[in-house]
C-alpha cells in the first residue's frame, strides 16, 4: 500500500466533502441541507486538525460547531462546541439553540417530549 502525502491526503478529504456537498443538494427540506453542509464541514475539519473538548464538561468532542443558547431572559451564551449530553441539556433549558458556521445556520427549539420524531421533519424550520 502507498502512503499518501499530506497534501494527497488533504485533497482527498477536500473531494470527499465536495462530493457531500453535492449529495446535500438533493435534500428538499433547507433545514436537513444546512444540517447535512454543517456535519460535512465539521468531518472535514476534523480529519485536518481533529476536533476538541466540549466547552461544560471537558469531553472529546468530534465536530467542532460553535453554537448560541437563547435563553428565557433574553441572554445569550456563546460555545465554541458542546458535546450531544450538553448540547440536549442546554437545549432543554433554551428557547433556540442556534449552530452556525458561515452562512449554514440551524435553529432548534427545545424537544417536545412525547412527540414522534416525524413530527419534527414536517415542522417548518428557521433555517434558510
Ligand atoms: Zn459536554
């Protein structure tokens, strides 16, 4: 087996995630494209400079994406990355919990417990 370089193996990543760019496109829904264009960027960012620590409790997390917690009260806090058990708990005390890179920005209200999770997929999202 042939050992790539580091640029070979940058460019491969690079075409890996063009190529999950272009498979996000047939996505109808806005909302599961950014979230798709959001998980591909944060792969690739990994594979070129891994990932890093959840910002409450200090886990390894893998994709990195900062994310804002509006909360009751109208303040906001800022994390560079929250791991899933922190970013649910935040979610559950939040009224939007926004995750955004660049343009890609997805907006989430707190979960409805008892709901199907078909529900979500048919609720109009405030990602553009
Ligand atoms: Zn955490």
């Amino acid at each position: 087996m042939r050992y790539l370089s580091a640029g070979e193996r940058v460019a491969e990543h690079f075409q890996e995630y063009l190529e999950a760019v272009l498979a996000a496109q047939q996505f109808q829904q806005s909302n599961v494209r950014t979230w798709t264009l959001l998980q591909c960027y944060a792969e690739f960012q990994f594979r070129l400079n891994g990932g890093s620590h959840c910002a409450l409790c200090n886990a390894t997390v893998r994709h990195v994406i900062p994310v804002t917690v509006c909360r009751d009260s109208g303040a906001t806090d800022s994390y560079t990355c929250l791991c899933t058990r922190c970013y649910e708990g935040e979610r559950a005390r939040s009224v939007k919990m926004i995750q955004a890179i660049g343009e890609a920005r997805i907006e989430e209200g707190p979960r409805v417990y008892g709901k199907r999770s078909s529900d979500y997929s048919r609720s109009k999202s405030a990602a553009s």
